[in-house]
C-alpha cells in the first residue's frame, strides 16, 4: 500500500468513525514524533503522582516517566493553587486559579501526561493539621483522591510529601496523609463504596512511594538526568523547560549537567499479614518490580474468545516495530499502526464497557479497558503523525460535551 493509499484509508476511518474522535483529539507532546510514539506503543503501566498544589509536581519525574518510559503518567493537584503567589498578572483567589489551571493544563500538553484536580481549595499556610481539615474536611477529601486513584487505576501511586510534622506547611502534610489513606481505601469497596466514587469499582494500587532527599534510605533511585537520545537533552532539562509555562510562579533554578537523582521509600501500608510489621521494603531495581505491567497480567482474566484473539494479535503488533534496528519504514510502520488501531477499537469496543473511564467494568476488566483505549490513543497519534495529517475541528459552542 501507498503512503498516498494510507493516508486516503485513514481519512475514510475517521470519517467513518473507526478511529475514535478522542483519539483525534488527544493532544501529542511537540516533543514527541511518531517514531517516539511507535517505540513506546505496546507500554500499559500507570502512575498517579499526588502533591497539594500545581507547583509541587516535579516536572523532571514526570518526563522521565512519560516521555523516557512511555509510561501513561498523571498529576493530581489537591488544589488549583488559588492562594499562591501571582509575578505577573493582578488575578487573586479563583481568578488566579483559573490562570494557574491554564498553565498546567498547558505543560501536560507537552510532557503528555493526565492532570486531575480535588474539591480542596488553597486557603494559604496552615500551622498544623487540624486548621487543613477545617477547611478541607477530610473524608470528602479522600474520596476524591480514591475516586480519581479508580478512575486512572494506576499500579504505583507516588507521593510528592510526608503525611507527617516532618513536613512544614500543613497543606502539604494533609496532602501526604491523604494520599496514603487513598492507597489504603481505593481497594476497599466496603469502607469506601462506589456510590461515593462515581461509581467506580475498588482498585487495588500494587505500590505506593514517597518522595524523600538523599539523607533518606531510599528504595530507589531514578535519574532524571539521563539524556534522551532522540530530544538530545536530559529529562531534568525537558522538564525545567516544561515548568516555564507556569509564567505566574517564581522560575526555578536551572538543572545541573549530569546525574539528577530522585529519591523514592516504598511503604507497605496494608495492615495484616501482607507484608507484616515492618514497613520498609528491600531495594528494588524498578519502580514496578511487583506490579505486572505487561499483556500477560490478563491471561487469567474470562473474555470472550474475539477479545482474547484480539489481545494476542496486539502482543504481537506492538512488540514488533520496536524488535529490531533501525526504525521500520514509514509505509511499513503506518500499515503497521492501522492494524493496532482496528484490533485495539475492536477490542475495546467488544468489552460493553462505558464511559471514559470505564465505568461499568471493575478489577482487571477496567484495567484492560484502559490499556486498549490507551493503546488505540497512541497508534492513531502515531499514524496521524507519520502521514502528516493534521485534524483540525472548530465548534459552535466553547463548551463541548465529550
């Protein structure tokens, strides 16, 4: 088949619908290319980041994680930073907030990741715990975080601070204890049920860390450092040039040349016989090193034998462009693409699953419905980028339903 052939065959799919309008839509990372998207096709692990403003994000993780592992990544902000500091403009209070949800809805534009928000809003600096949850009460507080944890069912949650007096702002100490209750609940139907989640089923997070110096035993370190071949800068860099885009806040200093580390404790919070009294865990080599992040966790998983073929033939597609050196032709990887697309939106559509967030399937069905939409996501990217067709949709309203 042509590339002229190719691109008339994708115009017709997404005429005809076979390519979903979301993944028409979803924003691709300037930074990336299709050869960047086709690399990182077959990847369905997620992590879930929480810290209590949009300031606190660590923007070199979040590259690295996105952009260097293809990790489907998301920042979720307990805040929209309403009471923070504004350099340039007059806006205060939910005006600012406005401007500053602008501002990181615009860096996970380039670093690609997910971006979620709570109901809390940032009163300023707090003396101690009890002052936060006066103003954030705290069981609604956490149902938010849980409900967000079950909508993106992440296999590691990542907290960016202490739930401890370790920590000296009191939002920031609220924003560490909220995350580890969440970690706790999000499996926990009972406790938490889903009406108070939108009704979203329990997920069972496989790991949680936290954010520490190096003073701290860590159970892993990360280079965030490390240069990317194919943007020819380190991830420390692509993420120091990502958080200019919060024009309203201080700019932080600039990397260093060379190693950047960062450093993450993993804690076993479960009580039980899971992992028994202690709470530190031996050094891992990885960030998912109990977490199954491959095609093989649904093996054991009941599906309808058109799903199940569809699976295979998508361990066999997304593996393959990636199997060998150099690169496969354009022609070659865009046939390649328009076949993960229609098995991915075959499957997909096969599980009866609805809603973003796939609402109406619970444990590993949710799961496997999120790494389908994710895949599909990618290889339409990938094949609209490398057949250099640009979809460009104007509408009547400013505000459009999904």
């Amino acid at each position: 088949m042509t590339s002229s052939a190719l691109r008339a065959a994708l115009c017709a799919a997404i005429v005809t619908g076979t390519v979903p309008l979301a993944a028409q839509l979803s924003p691709v990372p300037p930074s990336s290319s299709w050869h960047d998207e086709l690399h990182g096709i077959g990847t369905t692990a997620r992590v879930l980041i929480i810290g209590a403003h949009p300031d606190d994000e660590d923007n070199a993780l979040i590259a690295w994680l996105s952009l260097g592992r293809h990790v489907e990544t998301a920042y979720l902000s307990l805040t929209r930073g309403e009471n923070g500091v504004n350099l340039n403009y007059r806006e205060g209070q939910t005006l600012l907030g406005m401007v500053r949800t602008a501002e990181i809805l615009a860096e996970r534009k380039r670093d690609g990741a997910h971006q979620y928000f709570t109901r809390a809003y940032d009163f300023g600096r707090a003396k101690n715990d009890s002052a936060v949850y006066a103003a954030w009460p705290r069981e609604p507080l956490v149902d938010d975080v849980v409900t967000v944890i079950r909508a993106f069912r992440p296999q590691v949650v990542i907290s960016l601070f202490a739930g401890d007096t370790t920590v000296h702002d009191a939002q920031h100490q609220v924003a560490g204890a909220v995350a580890r209750a969440a970690f706790m609940l999000a499996a926990d139907a009972v406790r938490v049920p889903p009406v108070r989640t939108s009704l979203l089923g329990a997920w069972r997070v496989g790991a949680f860390y936290q954010l520490v110096d190096s003073g701290v035993a860590p159970s892993l370190r990360i280079n965030v450092g490390e240069v990317d071949a194919e943007r020819g800068r380190s991830y420390a860099e692509i993420g120091a040039d990502i958080r200019l885009l919060q024009r309203t806040q201080p700019r932080l200093p600039a990397p260093r040349v060379g190693p950047v580390y960062r450093y993450l404790r993993r804690d076993s919070l479960r009580t039980g016989a899971e992992r028994g009294s202690d709470t530190q865990i031996s050094v891992s080599p990885s960030l998912f090193a109990d977490a199954d992040t491959g095609w093989a966790r649904f093996a054991s998983v009941s599906l309808a034998d058109s799903v199940r073929a569809a699976i295979d033939s998508l361990m066999t597609l997304t593996h393959a462009p990636v199997s060998g050196s150099p690169l496969p032709a354009r022609d070659e990887a865009s046939q390649r693409l328009e076949r993960i697309v229609r098995v991915s939106t075959r499957a997909r559509n096969a599980l009866g699953c609805g809603g973003v967030a796939a609402v109406g399937c619970r444990d590993a069905l949710g799961d496997l419905a999120l790494s389908l939409a994710t895949v599909r996501d990618r290889a339409t990217r990938a094949l609209l980028d490398a057949n250099a067709i640009v979809v460009d949709v104007t509408a009547d309203r400013e505000v459009v339903a999904v």
